[in-house]
C-alpha cells in the first residue's frame, strides 16, 4: 500500500472511529490502538470494578467465565439481544448468583458473548490450566464438570453454538482488567468493519454491558480525577455562582443547577463554561455576572439585570435566542 493510501484510509478509519466516540492512535489503521471516548472509559471502569467486587465478595474459585458464540453468522444487535435476554431470563438468573454479560464484535462483523458467572460452589478446585490447553481435563473437579455438561445440553435450546466455560485463573484484578478491555475490542471491531471490511452495522446506543441486581458496582455519572476534570469543576463552580448572582437563585449544588437552568444545563451551556477563567486558571480573580456586563460577549440583557434587581420576572421564551450563557429549558422561568 503506497503511503498516500495508507494515510487516507487512516484519516476515514479516524472519521469512523469519531463517529463510534473515540480515536486511533497510530499510523496503520488495522492494527494502531484505539483510545475510547471519555463515556467509554467510564463504562470499562465501572466493568471492571463490578467484576473485582464480585470476586472479592464470593470468592474467585467461585468465579467462571463463559463465551458464547452462535452457530449462526448472527450480525444483527437486535437478533443476538433476543436470545441472550432468552437465555437469561430462562437460565442464568435461575442458575447463578449473580453474571456480567458483554457483548463483543468481532472484525468479521459476527457477535458473542462474555459472561462473568458467580456459581454456589468453588469450580476451580486444582485445576490445571496448561494442562487444558492439550485437552487434558482430568484437573477438572465434579462441579466444573457439571457445568460443562449443563452447557453442552442448554446452549443449541436457544440457538448458540460454541460455548468454553472456564474457572477464573488469577486475581480479581487481572480478571477486571481481562474482562474489562472487551469494550475497547467492541468499538475497535465496529469501526474496522465499517472501514476494512466495507460492512455497516447498526451499533450506535447499543447496550455494551448488562448486569444482574447486584453485579453493578456503580453508574458512570462521575468525573475521573485528573487536571482537565479539576478545571471543570472549578469552572461550573464559577458557572453557578454566575447563575446565582443572574438569576437571585440559591445555587450550591449540581442538582440546584437542574433545577434552574433544566436538566441538561452543562450540555447547553458546555461552551460558555469552558470559556471562563476560574482563579487559578491564568486569572486574577473569577469572572462574575458584574464583570460580564462590561464584556461585548458576555453582555447581560436589560431584561436579565431586572430580573438580578426583583423588577420582573419572565420567561425564557421571552428573551433573545442568542442570550451569552444562560440557556435555559423551554418549561424553566428565570
């Protein structure tokens, strides 16, 4: 492949890869790393750590991992989410404490299933992993055993193939970690789909992950710790000691944001948030409603300013659509 070829394919994998939320990083588009999105980050870590709290809470010999495949060439989301939820509802919530199920693209566009199942006994006893790499199972304790039986019987009930059942073979976090990077392999099979396989698949918004009652160790409504995450804290810090300061509203808290500006008040006003300069961000001091009033960009309206003094009280569909920073729901009033 001559080099002008190779950068273009680079630069539409790329566009392909912004399009699934993340990026490459690398010069050969078939094999260069892809650095997921920020929300995707988010949904591997709260994987992994659900998979290390179920570990640490029952015991890693209590712990197998299954994969799934179909007989079938099944590329539809919709069809493969049929009779996973099938064999979940039929099966696994009847059959096991608790399970983490991830689905996974391969490049080929066909799809599978890894699944974290928490058993009622111990299925690893003393067995010999290196040993079952030559096909040697006599390692294999009676209730591994039975596992692989009950598989062997249920999967083709509801329309799979191939399963490998298989103890937990290390630690709690080399298993997170194990089953965490199957998110990453998901989004990078999509795109490369999409760019070297010519195939288009209908993967956007799909669920990744799906758990049991107790499996999920949190939501991915939170900020990794980092210098870029501390700066927007301080700058929606700012923000709402704005919002206080225009609107007369007591604003101490993400959910008092909600409340005035709408439920989706950071999306709304992301880029006028980014734009302040908090005090420990190259300023002085921070920039507050007052100061505003004397920016050409950052101009209350004499309306707003009003508002700020307990003259009137109006609603948003009142006011300009083209009003600096606050930008509030259709059903909110200032």
């Amino acid at each position: 492949m001559s080099m002008y070829r190779a950068k273009k394919r680079q630069k539409t994998l790329s566009e392909k890869m912004l399009s699934e939320g993340g990026k490459w990083i690398g010069d050969d588009s078939c094999h260069a790393r892809f650095d997921l999105s920020t929300q995707q980050k988010k949904t591997a870590s709260i994987l992994a750590l659900s998979v290390q709290g179920l570990t640490e809470k029952f015991g890693i010999e209590r712990i197998s991992m299954l994969t799934l495949t179909f007989k079938d060439h099944v590329t539809c989301r919709k069809e493969a989410s049929r009779r996973f939820n099938s064999l979940v509802s039929n099966v696994i919530k009847k059959r096991y404490h608790e399970y983490v199920g991830v689905i996974e693209r391969q490049k080929s566009g066909r799809l599978h299933y890894h699944i974290v199942l928490v058993h009622d006994c111990d299925v690893r006893g003393n067995l010999d992993f290196e040993a079952l790499k030559n096909r040697d199972y006599r390692s294999a304790n009676d209730a591994l055993r039975r596992e692989w039986a009950f598989w062997r019987r249920t999967a083709p009930k509801y329309n799979f193939g191939r399963t490998e059942l298989l103890p937990a073979k290390s630690t709690a976090k080399a298993l997170a970690y194990y089953i965490g990077k199957y998110i990453s392999k998901d989004i990078e099979s999509r795109a490369i789909g999409k760019v070297c396989n010519k195939q288009n698949f209908d993967d956007k918004g799909a669920r990744l992950v799906r758990y049991s009652n107790g499996a999920r160790a949190g939501n991915t409504r939170f900020m990794f710790v980092s210098k870029g995450s501390e700066l927007w804290r301080k700058k929606v810090a700012l923000f709402a000691q704005i919002v206080s300061e225009t609107t007369g509203s007591d604003v101490k808290s993400i959910d008092d944001l909600s409340s005035v500006c709408g439920k989706r008040w950071a999306y709304k006003n992301h880029e006028f948030i980014c734009s302040l300069c908090p005090p420990d961000d190259g300023g002085s001091k921070s920039q507050s409603s007052e100061e505003l009033r004397d920016e050409p960009d950052g101009d209350l309206l004499p309306q707003v300013k009003e508002r700020i003094d307990g003259v009137v009280d109006i609603d948003s569909s009142d006011l300009p659509s083209d009003l600096p920073f606050l930008i509030f729901e259709e059903t909110m009033c200032l």
